[in-house]
C-alpha cells in the first residue's frame, strides 16, 4: 500500500487508493486484516493524504472500540483540519 500511495501519479485524489483498497479487502484471502493494519498506521501519522486514504476506506475498522475510534477521529480532524468532516463522519457512524 506505501509503495502504490508513494509513488502515485501527481494530482491523483485520495479516494482513488480508497477506492481500490476497499475493493481489494475482500479480494484478500487474510479478508482485509493488513489492509486494515496500514489504514490505521496512516491515521496516525503526519502524512495528511494518507490519512485522507484511510478515512475513505469503508470496509476496514479504524479502531477497536468505539471510544478508541473517536478518540483517534478527534486527533485526526485536529491534525488535519481538511479532514474534520470525513472524521466527524466515522465518529457519527458510532456515536450514533
């Protein structure tokens, strides 16, 4: 997954790899679970497009619990402010 993000095309959107990676979740015969091992990793670095990436993946959890979830979506909208609302919407999908 590093290696395709890292060396993407210039101007690529984020929703792209999103795309892909969440069709390939369930082309994969562990069903997703290193997909989902970098998604979160993303989520916790300093690299604002891969964490675009991990947000727009829908077949992957980011978290295990739901106060580690939103948790973790307030520390994302706090570092990358472009992506509050995609954050706001993972913690709602729970919260809720």
């Amino acid at each position: 997954m590093n290696f395709l993000v890292d060396g993407r095309a210039p101007n690529l959107p984020a929703t792209a790899f999103s795309d892909l990676f969440t069709r390939l979740s369930w082309m994969m015969e562990d069903n997703g679970s290193e997909i989902e091992k970098v998604t979160r990793e993303w989520l916790r670095t300093g690299d604002e497009y891969k964490a675009e990436v991990a947000l727009n993946i829908t077949e992957v959890a980011p978290a295990d619990s739901m106060s580690e979830l939103v948790n973790l979506m307030n520390d994302v909208a706090d570092r990358f402010p472009s992506l509050r609302g995609v954050a706001q919407q993972w913690s709602a999908r729970y919260v809720d």
